[in-house]
C-alpha cells in the first residue's frame, strides 16, 4: 500500500493538471493520492474521475495558508468535502488575497531592482490559485533568475527582500475549516521552521490531528524528532512528496515520501469517525 497525502495540480501551483497528476501516481505505484492544492478545491473533482478509471484512490484535500507568530504556517485538510460551503467561501476570500499578495510581492521586487508586472505572474496562474511558485516561474521566464530555487532563496523565501506574508487566518481558524468540512488538519511540512520550539508552539495553538514526518527533509533523519513528537502527543504521522512538478528543492518525485500504512489505516479510521 503506497500513499502519497500531499500533491498539487496546475489548480495551484502544480505543473500537471489534476486528470494527469492522477496518471502520474498511478504509473508510480501509488495507491492512495491526496491532491491537496494551496487554498482551492478545484483540482479534486477532475482527479478523482480519472483516478476511477485507472484504479487510484483520489482523497479530497487541500493546503490552507496561515500565519502564527510572524510565520508562514501550512495546514493540510486531508479528507475535506469539496462541496463544504463555508469552507469554499473562506478559499474564495483567500484567493482573492493572494492576488493582493502578488501586486505586494511584485512591489518589493521592484524595490530590490527587478522588474516584474503581476500581471506577468497571474498569467503564469492561468486563472487559479496563485502563489509564489508562479512568481518564480514569471522570474525565470523574464530571465530574472537562472531557476525557481534561487528565486525562493534570493528573494520569495523567509527574510528575503520580496518576502510577503500570505494571509492573516491563523492555525487554529485553518484548522477549524477543515474539521468542520469533514476533515483532519495536519501541520505541513514542520521542518521548513528550522526551529521545534516553534513547532511545538504552533501545536500547543490548535488541536491539529496530525503531523506530517514524512518529507523532503535537509537533514536525512530529521524526521525521527518529527515521530516522537507525535507519539508523544498522540497525533497520526504522515507523509507526501509535496509533488509540484518543478525544480524547487523542497519538493520530492511523486511517491518518493509516503505515509505508512498503518498510520494511513489509522487516519482512514478517524475520518469514518469524524464524519
């Protein structure tokens, strides 16, 4: 039993679209896929259609922006209904800031002396979700930056000069959505803290129901603190790929991090629960 509960589709800020993105796991072996793209749930529906005819377990999920002590914090909503009316409408109104957030972005750019128009990186969106992935995209193609990873470490990642923060909802608002929506909130990717105190403080915040150890972590065995973090407080352990399709180092082949499947099991078993 292979699963992979993080991925994006070109929704977000993915290169492969939802139908193919199910095509992909499906070549890699993957039983059980979560797409959860950053605020939108959209890329859900088109996956799972073709995940049903191939023989792919899609989940619904997503991966919702928030802020805790000055710092980006990711939630992922494993096993949300898409068709959750509140949480559509808090997306939407999500959204929308993210497009305030490019024009802010683009500004501070031009500060640092690149220029860049936000409309150059909507266009890289395409009309979804838009991130900071398509303005390192943008970057690349204006000739800005020679790769997608020396956008974010230059200039879009924490303490850079176009840094900007994505949104004012906090851990705990995120993870209210998403258990009201059906479904269990997950801290994203802890490691990108650089900082367990932090980490440890942004669970104390919220009850989050898991934590995901299983990731592309820049030191091979981080992810053992990660494990007895949630034994010691009882949270289901995850894992994913965070598979983009692109270049950015933070970001694994598709099904190269799995969640075990006994921890899977476990989860599957709190959703029936939960809902």
């Amino acid at each position: 039993m292979k699963v992979d509960l993080h991925s994006h589709t070109t929704c977000s800020d993915g290169r492969d679209a939802p139908a193919e993105l199910a095509r992909l796991a499906k070549r890699a072996g993957i039983d059980v896929l979560a797409v959860t793209d950053h605020d939108t749930l959209d890329g859900i529906a088109p996956a799972a259609r073709e995940g049903r005819k191939i023989g792919l377990r899609v989940v619904p999920g997503l991966e919702m922006s928030s802020q805790f002590e000055g710092r980006d914090v990711h939630v992922l909503g494993i096993g949300v209904d898409p068709s959750n009316r509140p949480l559509r409408a808090q997306l939407s109104s999500m959204r929308r800031a993210r497009r305030v957030r490019v024009r802010k972005i683009c500004a501070a750019l031009a500060k640092a002396g690149l220029d860049l128009a936000p409309a150059d990186v909507l266009a890289e969106a395409g009309g979804k979700s838009v991130g900071r992935k398509h303005v390192a995209r943008a970057m690349v193609k204006r000739g800005l930056v020679p790769s997608e990873g020396v956008a974010f470490e230059k200039y879009l990642g924490e303490g850079g000069p176009a840094h900007v923060r994505s949104t004012e909802i906090s851990p705990a608002q995120a993870a209210s959505f998403i258990r009201k929506a059906g479904g269990l909130p997950v801290l994203a990717h802890p490691h990108f803290f650089g900082d367990d105190a932090l980490v440890r403080r942004i669970l104390d915040s919220t009850l989050f129901a898991g934590i995901e150890a299983h990731h592309r972590f820049e030191r091979p065995r981080k992810y053992l603190a990660y494990l007895a973090l949630a034994r010691e407080r009882n949270l289901l352990v995850t894992g994913g790929s965070d598979y983009h399709g692109d270049d950015h180092p933070h970001n694994a082949g598709m099904g190269e991090f799995l969640t075990p499947p006994d921890q899977w099991a476990r989860l599957e078993r709190r959703l029936k629960a939960h809902g």
